[in-house]
C-alpha cells in the first residue's frame, strides 16, 4: 500500500528579529534582521517554490505579547515576535516571482471589516492566480482590544459566534455576488460586466450590518482556501463547519491524533467528508547531513538561544507571567491559580523529554520555547527527521506539517535540499505540484472552488440554499455552532496561539 503523501508550509511571520525561536537574529548566519525588506521574502518564495513547498503560511497579531512582567519591554529589547510587518502587502511580490507556491494570511474576524476583507483576499486571489489562503482567527489580548479602540476584549465563545457572522458576509460577497457569467468583457458588442447578474448583498445581523456589491469580480478561487487553528470545543465546530485546513499546536502525535479524529468526527456530524479537512501540526526540526552535524547546529542554537525572551512567549501564549519565578529554582505552582494549566503543558513536554528527568524550571521551560516550544523539534539527519515525520501521519492521519524555521534561512534550506528529497524517495511527499501552475485549493483538495459539501457552497449564486441561508441569517443575525460542538469536546494544553 503506498504511503499518505504529505504536504509541507514554511512557516513565517513578518517581524524583524526571531519568531519561533529566540534570539538566533544575533547570528552572523541568520538574515532575520532583513525581514524589512523585500528581498528577504522573495528569496525565500523561491526557495520553497524549487523545494516544492505547497505555501508559505504567515501568522500574525496586533500589538504583541505584554504579559511576562507587566509589559512589552522583555520581547522588545530581545527583538523576539515584535516589529511585526503587514504580510498582506508582502505576497503579491513573492508571487511575482514564483509560479506553484501559495500564501497564507493571518487576518481577525474580530477587529476586521468583512467587506474589506473580502476585496482584500479578492484581489490577492486574482493577483496570485488562485495562490492564496485565509488563516481566520479570533483577538482574545488585551493589548490588542486596547490598540485598536475597546475597553476589553470580547469574550472566547462569542468571538466564535462573531466570527460565524462574519464568514457569512463574506461568503455572501465572495460567492454570491456576482454570477459565473457576469464578466463579459465583449469588445464587438461594448458590454463588460451584465449588471442584471451582479447583485447587491443585503445583510443585518447581530454584529454586521452591510447593503452592496463585492467591488471585485470572481477571482480564480472565489473564496480562498479557509485555515483555521481554534482546538476549543467553540473553535472544534467552527473549523468543522468553515476550516478546509487546520494549524495545529501540538506536541507529541498521540495529542494529535485525539485533536485530528475529534474535528474528523465533529466534521461528520456536520455532513462533510472527513477527509476534505487538511491538519498541519507545526514542526520544529534541525537537521544535518549527519547525526553529528545535526547535534552541532543543535548546540549552536541553544548557544544563542534567550531563554527569558522564550519565557515571555510562553507568558503571552496562556497570559501567565512567570516574571517573579526565580530563572534556576524548580517552579513551585502552589500559590498559582493557574497550576493546572501550566502542569497539563509540562506533562506534554515531558511526554517529548522522556530521557530528562530534571525538574522544569523557567530557565528549563524558557530554553525549551526559545528552540521550538509546544511542538515537535527533532534533531537528526533527513533520514530520522523523516521517521518521525511517518509516524505522526501513521499515528495521528495528519497531511502535512507547518515547517518552522530555527534559523533564517538555513533551517529551510537544509529542509529544501535534504530533507524533501527523503521524503519524495519513500513516497510521502509529491514530486511536483499536482496542477502545475493551479490553484491552492487545487493542489490541496483537487477542487479550484468550494466543495459542494462546504458550507459555503450554499451561497454559490443562484443556489435555492443561499437564499434560505441568507433569510436565516438575518432572522438570528448568528448561526448556532452548539450542535456541532456537541459532537465531541477536543482537549487543549493552551490557548488558541498562532496568532489573534
């Protein structure tokens, strides 16, 4: 029987300094201080169009993590996941100079407009050629709602009622607009678009309210390809409803397995094929041409590591800080509200660690998110890195990974040049791109626009299924997930982190 055959996503953020691992920026080999300029990032849409990389997935969030000590200043002064760039503006140059590799933007339902948004991923997906994808998420910093004009951030399970709202405005601009037809474009007659097949979107609901046309014609999509990386019982349903592919945040293959068949059965329940949903674990891997050359980059990484910018990631993924804990003393959590939590996060770490017996400290947990935290970070040839990738598709039925770098850009060069190529000789990994030059959606489901089967195919034009959506979604302004979620409860260590 041949092998599940994976897809891989380099794994980026726009900001100039480190992102999954701290303070490697230092380096004289890493470039990740150049990450404000252009050059940077068409450098590296060419490497991951010649590694055959199905896309390069940006995560983002306003603001930055202020937790760890009251406030910015640690990320700031360790140049770690601040002096974030807008990736929005960024891809069409790197599509420009690449033709298979796609691109994944991060963007809120919480703080956006849902009629910007939507011309704005129209026009990436025209521009792009069908190259582009949404990674939709909700804002749950404080620092964020403070940034962007309200007195507190809305809380978890509305967001999701929010950002249901929100889908359906934009699936209503996207796909029901204007007809397959509409753009004539006839010279011999003068006609361009046939207005009486161009329809203005009318809706009221409980959070947005908006009467017009989708200012762009359909682009080669329609409606980008959907991310999503929400593992609560309110983001399990929402994915299981609206997600064609979910980040996941987990560290070992059995955490992921119970996550991928929870959202498998709960996609079930909601009439879709299970397997129309793509999973990628985020995956931190050092590779070397041997298993001594890998060990070295291994200790050259952790020379340069910044343990205290990796405890304050940590403190602004579960809003914990950690500040007053002394750096080398095991961490007593018995005066800590939170214990729990952070207890759950050291039984999975240790469930990777097994040979370390040591006792978690911050200094032990800081290091451990400076190089990779709360996913799997092998080191090894191409050879075990690979193993390890087999047995989380054997193990845990996901499709691909979400390829973090630890350094800029080798990690993805040695993914690129010694890793891919294992993976294409055992079969797990495609050696060019299904549709050379297609569509993401193409390339990751076989389909150039919604499956029949997505809940947003029912706002297709002039289907008797998008006139009732659109009559009840105005009745209830929201759409009731419960039902869904009912299905099955996912466990999760944290918070839903990639991004806000």
């Amino acid at each position: 029987m041949a092998p599940k055959q994976i897809q891989l996503c380099f794994l980026e953020i726009a900001n100039v300094g480190g992102y999954m691992a701290s303070g490697q920026w230092k380096r004289s080999d890493d470039t990740s201080t150049k990450k404000d300029t252009l050059k940077y990032y068409t450098d590296l849409a060419r490497l991951a169009d010649r590694g055959k990389i199905s896309a390069i997935f940006f995560a983002d969030w306003f603001v930055g993590f202020d937790v760890y000590g009251g406030g910015l200043d640690t990320m700031l002064k360790a140049a770690h996941q601040v002096a974030h760039l807008d990736p929005l503006v960024l891809v069409s140059a790197m599509a420009a100079v690449t033709e298979n590799v796609s691109f994944a933007v991060t963007q809120s339902t919480t703080y956006s407009n849902p009629y910007v948004l939507a011309r704005q991923f129209s026009s990436l997906d025209h521009i792009t050629e069908g190259r582009c994808a949404w990674n939709i998420v909700t804002s749950f910093t404080e620092s964020s709602a403070h940034a962007l004009g309200h007195e507190s951030t809305v809380p978890h399970d509305e967001r999701y009622v929010i950002a249901d709202e929100f889908m359906d405005v934009v699936y209503k601009l996207w796909e029901s607009s204007w007809a397959p037809d509409s753009v004539v474009l006839d010279s011999t007659t003068g006609l361009g678009f046939d207005a009486d097949k161009i329809k203005k979107i009318e809706h009221k609901g409980k959070y947005f309210k908006m009467s017009g046309r989708s200012q762009v014609h359909p682009s080669p999509q329609r409606t980008p390809v959907l991310f999503q990386a929400g593992t609560s019982k309110s983001g399990t349903a929402f994915a299981a409803k609206h997600a064609e592919a979910v980040f996941l945040n987990t560290v070992n293959a059995t955490q992921a397995a119970k996550t991928v068949s929870g959202m498998r059965a709960a996609m079930a329940a909601n009439g879709r094929d299970s397997s129309s949903l793509k999973f990628f674990p985020c995956f931190m891997p050092i590779i070397g041409k041997t298993k001594e050359e890998a060990q070295a980059k291994y200790d050259k990484a952790l020379e340069n590591a910044d343990p205290v910018a990796g405890l304050a990631q940590f403190s602004g993924y579960t809003g914990i800080d950690l500040a007053s804990f002394p750096l080398d003393e095991p961490m007593d959590l018995s005066g800590m509200s939170q214990a729990m939590a952070i207890q759950a996060v050291f039984a999975a770490l240790e469930a990777s660690e097994e040979e370390d017996k040591r006792p978690w400290t911050p200094r032990r947990l800081g290091i451990r998110m400076a190089l990779g935290g709360l996913h799997c970070c092998p080191v090894g040839t191409a050879e075990e890195v690979a193993d390890v990738m087999q047995q989380w598709v054997e193990d845990a039925d996901v499709d691909g990974f979400n390829v973090g770098s630890v350094t800029n850009p080798g990690s993805w060069e040695d993914v690129v040049d010694l890793l891919v190529p294992v993976l294409q000789e055992r079969g797990l990994m495609w050696k060019d791109y299904a549709v050379p030059g297609g569509t993401f959606r193409e390339n990751l489901l076989g389909s150039k626009e919604l499956r029949d089967d997505h809940y947003g195919s029912q706002f297709k034009w002039g289907r008797k299924e998008s006139v009732e959506a659109e009559k009840a979604a105005a009745a209830t302004g929201q759409v009731d997930n419960e039902k869904v979620a009912e299905a099955i409860e996912v466990k999760v260590l944290s918070k839903e982190v990639s991004v806000q």
